[in-house]
C-alpha cells in the first residue's frame, strides 16, 4: 500500500481524475477496449466531474461501478444514477455503462448470472477506483456480511450482499476481480477513515475487507 497526503479533498479530487485519466491513456495505448470500475457513496461525485472532461478515446472505455446497492435507478440510493449523472456526461458520455443492476429483478441472486455474463468479457479491469467507509469496508465486502468469505475468497466475479451496515441488499465484486486490476486506488477523506486505514492494516479481512486489497493499491487521502 502506498498512502499519498492532498492539502484537502478539491485538490486531491483534481489530482486523482488526472492520474486516473493518465492510467486509462496507457491502458489504451496497449489495449483496444478497457475496463474503469468506480465506487458509488458520496465521496467521488467531484472526481467523476473531473475525469468526465477530460478529452480521451470513451468510446473505447467500459465502465462498471465496483457495488450497487439493489434499489431502482429512480432512488436518491442508487449509485448507477449517480454515475450516469456525475461521470458518464460530458467526454465521458461515450463510455459504455456495464450494469450492476437490472430492473425487472427483485432480488440480486435473480439477475447475477445475466450481469455477470456483461461484465467476465470486460475483464481484468484496467484501473479500478474504490472507496472505503470507516468500518473499513470497501465495494460492499461488508464486515459481517452474510457472503462476505465467499468474495472474499471465490473465484466468481459477482456476489449478493446482505449486511447489518448496509440498508438495503447489494451486489459486489469480488476481492479477486478487484485485486487482478492493474492500477488499483482508494480515494478517502476525513480523520475517521485515516484512522480506519490505520486500522486496517493491522486487522484480517474479515475484520476488515479492506485489508484484503491493500497490497499494491495506492491510498489518496486528505484530511477534508
Ligand atoms: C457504496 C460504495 C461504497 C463506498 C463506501 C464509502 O455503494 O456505498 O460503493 O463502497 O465507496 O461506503 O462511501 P462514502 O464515500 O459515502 O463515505
């Protein structure tokens, strides 16, 4: 892991969709079609708008969110309507979205084979952007989640996440999808989730999910 300190979050936001714009121009110079995911929650909103106008090759960019929270675009909760409002607009309205939810299902594990199907052809991911919550979550690999040794462990690309931190079932990538990602970041603020971090790294992934996809991921941090 490799931590790096911004003076505050609009500057590190700034920063963070360069180089992330930077991964995917190298990316492309090797590859004809590649793969960004992204967190939803309510940290990376600035960033998306950052890295939206930036002038590069999307139509040649898939994007996926790394979780999704089972709820209809419609909810102030989903993190596609986030992503469709904050990333996919501007240059970035050329990428092609892979879902991470679908409509007509109830449930998560009545639509995961159809979205896994989307999704295995777009992997490995090229660059993968994560948050972390300060239960020292990330995507939804959920301390105490009911799946959370299968995606942490398996070899599948998506899981079902039921969770007493999380509101509503959600699906996720796994921490074996997440960890083949060539260029791998977490973006975080605040001093709660610093401590977090700190924490993390002392703890098992099962304590703390996190810790499972640390190794080889750069940490972007400022304190607000
Ligand atoms: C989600 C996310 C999740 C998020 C963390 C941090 O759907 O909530 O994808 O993993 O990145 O919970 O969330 P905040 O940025 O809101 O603190």
């Amino acid at each position: 892991m490799k931590l790096i300190e911004y003076p505050d979050a609009e500057m590190m936001m700034m920063l963070l969709a360069q180089i992330i714009a930077a991964d995917l121009e190298a990316a492309l110079r090797v590859q004809d079609r590649v793969t960004l995911a992204v967190p939803g929650g309510t940290t990376p909103a600035p960033l998306f708008a950052g890295l939206s106008s930036v002038s590069l090759p999307w139509n040649r960019v898939r994007v996926l969110l790394t979780d999704e929270r089972w709820v209809p675009e419609s909810s102030d909760r989903s993190n596609t309507a986030l992503l469709r409002q904050h990333l996919l607009v501007n240059h970035a309205a050329e990428a092609e979205l892979l879902p991470l939810y679908s409509e007509g299902a109830d449930t998560p594990e009545e639509a995961l084979e159809q979205l896994e199907a989307a999704i295995t052809p777009a992997l490995p991911l090229n660059v993968c952007l994560l948050g972390m919550g300060a239960d020292m979550h990330t995507a939804s690999l959920f301390p105490g989640a009911d799946l959370l040794d299968e995606a942490l462990t398996g070899q599948g690309v998506l899981y079902p996440m039921r969770a007493p931190g999380a509101p509503e079932p959600r699906v996720t990538l796994s921490a074996h999808v997440l960890n083949q990602a060539i260029d791998r970041h977490i973006v975080i603020k605040g001093a709660d989730k610093r401590e977090a971090l700190e924490r993390a790294l002392h703890a098992s992934p099962q304590e703390a999910p996190v810790a499972a996809i640390l190794p080889n991921t750069k940490v972007h941090w400022a304190a607000n």
